[in-house]
C-alpha cells in the first residue's frame, strides 16, 4: 500500500497545488478558467493526436486489453443512463452528471500507467483512450444536446478530443510520419497538458451543488468508483490479461470522472455547479480508491 500511495502522490500534488494556487493566490478562477480552455481546446487534443499517431496499435497483444476497456465504457453508459428510470431523479441534473458516470480523467490515466510501466503503460492507455473518448463523449453529448435542444450531430463534430482521437487513429492506420519539427513542437506541446492539466482539476474543485441531488449523485458516483472497478477486475480475470495489462485495464476502469465535464455542461446549458461537484469528490475518491484497487488486483 505505502508504495502505491508515493506512486499516485506526485499527480495528487500536483492537483493540491492547484486548489491552494486558486484560493489563495493572485492566480484565482478566472486564470484557471482560461487555462481549462486551453488543455480542453489544444493541449489535450495535441496530446491524444500525438500519442495515438507515434503508438502501435499491435492489435494481436492488445485485443483482449482493448476489448475489456471497450465493454467497460458500455457497461457505464448504460448504467448511467438507467438512473433515468428511477423515481425523482431531475432530468436535468441527470442529463448534466451522467457523463461523470462512464468519463474518465485521462490526464491522471497517462500520469499513472506511466509510472506503472513507462512508455509501455502510456502506449496501452493510449489505445484505450482513442477507443473509449469517442463512446465516451458521444454518450456525455447525447443527453445534454437532447435536454438542451442543441444539435446533436453538429456537437459531436465539434468535439475537440474526438476529433483528435480520429485524426491521430486516421494517421496511424495511413502511416503518416510527421516532419521531425512538427513532431517535436506536438510533442513539447503535449508534455504542458498533463501537469496544467492535473492543476487545473485541482483548481475546479468545489462541493455546494451536491447537495441539490444527492441520491442521484451518490448513484453515479457508484458507479464510477466502485461498480466499474469491479467490472474491470472482472473483465480482466476473464480475459485472462497479462498481468500488467491486468493492472492497466484496472486503473483505467478505477480512474475519476473527466475534469473537462464541467466544461461540456457548462456549454451545452447543463447544470455546471453540480457537474463541478461531481467531479471534485470524484476526484478526491480517486485519491483513496485507486491505490484500494491496486492493493485488490495484487491480493486476487
């Protein structure tokens, strides 16, 4: 446990950092507010695109790992979406926190798998982000755009992490090399997403709106702590994965909700503040439930 603890504190402290930099420095909302817009609307993109395109799929060793991060992400969309049926749950909240549900904190998914298993860690997750950020946030925009009346069609193609995720899987089975310039500036870009990525989410962090819901709210966040990381063991144990991959499919499965949920429910007219709770106690829970997991896969 100790050591599973030290190789996850360099990213919470990162997240800590920038919680105590937005509350009690010059650099307050506003700043951070900007700098979620530019990891959502370029530094994240140039990120997925990057390490999509320069990654072997290798699609006989990572099938079985590919396929259980496909099941996973399903098995969360309909989970989410079965909270609809239940009796006093607001559509809006719901069409607003659904997402918080089956999305997943890829700037936490790439820190770890790569201290768990270096640029080999990072490779898998990457196959697992471009395959799950596409049902990922086709299923975050369907409810909003159905609630709020937007587009829905024209919301998806305007989504920068699909896009991106389309075009780096789009190069990589053209086999497109990029210019060494070109990917050099891709990749120095890519390196900023991750840090000010984990402070942004810190930053975002906040509670009050929890309280408007919060049967609803315990529900998802049940889901994504707990009922996914069990379907994730459970896949992994039945796929009969490599250890490693093992681990991986776990973390992936056991990771918090994406921080840039917020920035979708604030733009498609959600309720962003109870978004924005959602995904602060998602992340504090990630704190302590993702090294529980491990120290799970290591005792099973």
């Amino acid at each position: 446990m100790p050591d599973v603890l030290l190789l996850l504190l360099p990213d919470f402290l990162l997240i800590l950092c920038g919680f105590l930099l937005c509350r009690y420095s010059g650099l307050d909302r506003p700043v951070w507010e900007a700098a979620e817009r530019l990891v959502y609307y370029l530094l994240f993109p140039v990120l997925l695109f990057n390490s999509i395109l320069r990654t072997p799929l290798q699609p006989g060793a990572t099938a079985d790992l590919a396929l259980g991060g496909v099941l996973s992400c399903v098995i969360g969309v309909l989970l989410a979406y079965s909270l609809r049926a239940l009796p006093g749950v607001d559509a809006r909240f719901h069409a607003s926190g659904a997402q918080t549900a089956f999305r997943f904190n890829s700037f936490i998914a790439l820190a770890l798998a790569e201290r768990l298993h270096g640029a080999q860690g990072v490779a898998w997750v990457a196959l697992l982000i471009a395959l799950c950020v596409p049902i990922c946030n086709i299923a975050a925009v369907w409810p909003l755009a159905r609630h709020g009346g937007h587009g829905y069609l024209r919301e998806l193609a305007r989504n920068p992490l699909i896009l991106a995720t389309l075009a780096g899987l789009t190069g990589n089975l053209l086999g497109l090399k990029l210019p060494e310039p070109a990917a050099l500036t891709l990749h120095r870009i890519g390196l900023a997403a991750l840090p000010l990525g984990l402070m942004a989410v810190g930053a975002g962090l906040r509670f009050g709106a929890l309280r408007e819901a919060p049967g609803l709210a315990a529900a998802l966040l049940g889901i994504r702590h707990l009922a996914l990381p069990l379907v994730g063991l459970g896949l992994a144990l039945a796929l009969q994965l490599p250890a490693p991959q093992r681990a991986t499919l776990l973390l992936f499965t056991a990771l918090p909700t994406a921080s840039s949920a917020y920035v979708l429910a604030v733009r498609m007219g959600g309720n962003g503040p109870f978004v924005a709770g959602l995904v602060t106690l998602s992340t504090l829970l990630g704190m302590l439930s993702l090294p529980l997991w491990l120290v799970v896969l290591r005792w099973v």
